[in-house]
C-alpha cells in the first residue's frame, strides 16, 4: 500500500460518513442522505467534493453555523416555483429536498423550480440536477459559494466558483451531464495540487499583488481566483456573466446572501457583516422532456446526439472526443469496483475526525 494514499471500499467508507453525520445530531434519514451525496462526488472522481469535507461540516456545525435538525420549510410558492428557507441545514439535505419539490411540480405541470436560501454548501450540483433524469426530466442545479473570485477588470474577491450543471436523460447511453465552476479551476483542484504539493497552471489565481501564481496556497494568502477564461482576451467576462447569473438565482431571488456576503465554508472566517440575506444559496429546476417531445424521442435523438459526437475526427489518434460526463461515469465504474483513493492528508483528516467523535474508521485495502 501507498504510503501516499488509502483505498476504501464504497460501503465501509459510506457506513464511516453516515455515523459521522449522526454524530452531529443529524436524523438517520438525513445522514444517510448527506454521505449520499459526499460519496457520489467521490466516486464520481470530484475528491475534492468529497469525504474530504467532512471535517469542514463537522466544524461549521462546531460553530453552530450548520443546524443538524433543521427546519426546512417553502415560504413561497406558486404552482410551478418555490422559495424554500433551509434553517440553516446541510446543503446536502436542504438542496435535494428542494430538488424533490421541484421534481413533484413538474410532474403535474411539466415543469417546477425552487429557490433555496438560508442553507450551507451542497456538494456537487451533479447529484442534484441527476435526481430528475431518473423521470425523464432534465435536471438543472446550481449554487452560489465562498466569495474567491474576482470579476473581470477587478482585483477584489466578489463571487464563488458558482457551478452550473445541467443533466439529461439518455436512452443506451448514460446521462449527459454538465456539471462546471465558473470559474477558470474549482478552489477544489488548488486543495488537491496543494496536498499533493504541486504547482497549478498560469490563468487560474492572481496573488494578493494580482500578479499571475501558480502556487496552489496563493489563494489562501490571499489572492484571488479567476473566472472562466482566465482574462479579458481569453473571453473572462463570459465566465464573470455566468457566475453572476449563478449568484442572482442563488441569492438575489432566494432571499439568501450574494457577492461578497456570502458565508465561507471555513469555520476559522467569520461571516461578513451585516449580510442582506440568509445563509447560502441554491436554485434547481427540473424540466420533464413530454412537454417538449415524448421520451422514447428525445432519448433517441440524444443517443443520435452522443453517438455522432462520439465518433467526431480525433484531433490526436489516442485521445477520443469527451461527451460531458463521460469521465465521470467511467470513474464511478471503477471505484466502485477498485475503492476509493484517499490521500494521505484527507486519511489523517478523518483519522482526526474519527477519533475525536469517536467513529471507527473503515478498513483500507492496498
């Protein structure tokens, strides 16, 4: 076995995630449901969404900025839309509720759509968006994060990396599934390069000086990420509109915090002050593909879709064209089969974590 890293087995890793959870008071459907979501993006190759959170739930509820029994109830609604206050809960609860909610509207009027404020950080959106395509729905899911990236033209830190996913239903394919920051790179792969303690490409932090870095921890010494495009030239204000279209979803309508006021899923920062919402925010829809076109169709022509893409001219002989999700899903196959790799500094994370609650840790293999 790698001294670099641990491999864990789904099952025992998700058993050691869900006793966590209920270490913190949450209800034994709402663990089970939030290590749900962590092991999703683990298998799914997102580590940095992952198991490796966990400690940084943990604190927050440490600080009672997360509430382990929340609450969550709609303040406003329409046939079609919502608004749903999460009392503060784990994002990985409150959004597929809201998701849940949504799902249901839109099987009696073909479409629903569900603004969430007053919540915490929610995983990977994919996991959200991918709930609908199980109903021949088109999923859509995104969030507004931790203020770390500068708009175009500024050198202040004013948005999150505000991921967009939409997920469509497939027939003899898997899901097609968009799931991407807005940003130039997740602060997610600056954590992985860190651990590993390599440097990361030019175009996706500025250091505190806004000179270009590439050295993971500049974030942290406080420099700023990019958006989508890294500059102006390379199409920047495409990916500053994006994130602002995510933070005006997620936090403008909702009632929860935009820009600047959004919480930082550290638990070592303090909110900023007066913040004119509440908690963190979310926005998902779900779309059934009958209202458009029946299902049998759609999945038809998507399949046509995937397979033309599939089999575009190679611009290198050994690299075939990607469809979006594809890696994801090739990855959840095979750790599902292999395990889970952990690196070393989220196995001593854990290892801390479990002595502390006093969770025994799942068993490794090589």
């Amino acid at each position: 076995m790698s001294s670099n890293y641990r491999v864990v087995a789904e099952e025992p890793l998700r058993a050691f995630t869900e006793q966590v959870f209920r270490s913190m008071g949450c209800p034994d459907d709402d663990a089970t449901l939030a290590a749900d979501v962590l092991l999703a993006a683990d298998l799914r190759g997102i580590d940095s969404h992952g198991v490796a959170r966990l400690p940084g739930y943990v604190r927050l509820w440490q600080r009672q900025r997360i509430n382990a029994i929340p609450n969550i109830k709609t303040v406003w609604e329409t046939p079609t839309t919502a608004t749903i206050d999460g009392d503060a809960g784990l994002g990985l609860v409150v959004a597929p509720r809201a998701m849940d909610l949504a799902m249901a509207k839109a099987r009696e009027y073909g479409s629903g759509w569900v603004a969430i404020r007053n919540s915490n950080h929610f995983g990977i959106a994919a996991y959200h968006a991918l709930k609908a395509v199980g109903e021949d729905m088109i999923g859509f899911a995104v969030t507004n994060a931790s203020p770390l990236v500068a708009p175009t033209f500024s050198r202040e830190r004013l948005l999150g990396t505000n991921p967009i996913c939409y997920a469509f239903p497939a027939g003899d394919y898997p899901p097609l599934v968009v799931d991407m920051a807005t940003s130039a790179a997740a602060n997610g792969k600056l954590e992985i390069a860190e651990r590993a303690s390599q440097s990361i490409p030019e175009g996706w932090v500025l250091d505190p000086q806004g000179a270009s870095a590439t050295d993971p921890s500049a974030l942290k010494a406080g420099g700023m990420l990019l958006p989508l495009g890294s500059d102006y030239t390379h199409g920047s204000h495409k990916g500053y509109g994006l994130s602002s279209v995510v933070d005006i979803l997620s936090g403008v309508l909702s009632g929860a915090n935009y820009g600047p006021w959004v919480p930082p899923f550290v638990a070592f920062l303090d909110p900023a002050p007066n913040p004119p919402g509440e908690g963190l925010g979310h926005f998902v829809g779900a779309m059934r593909v009958d209202g458009f076109r029946t299902a049998e169709t759609f999945k038809t022509h998507i399949d046509n879709w995937i397979t033309r893409f599939k089999n575009a001219e190679r611009l290198h002989e050994n690299q075939p064209v990607i469809i979006p999700g594809e890696p994801e899903h090739q990855m959840t196959l095979k750790r599902k089969r292999e395990g889970i790799p952990l690196v070393a500094p989220v196995w001593s994370a854990l290892e801390t974590l479990g002595a502390e609650l006093t969770v025994p840790l799942p068993p490794t293999a090589g």
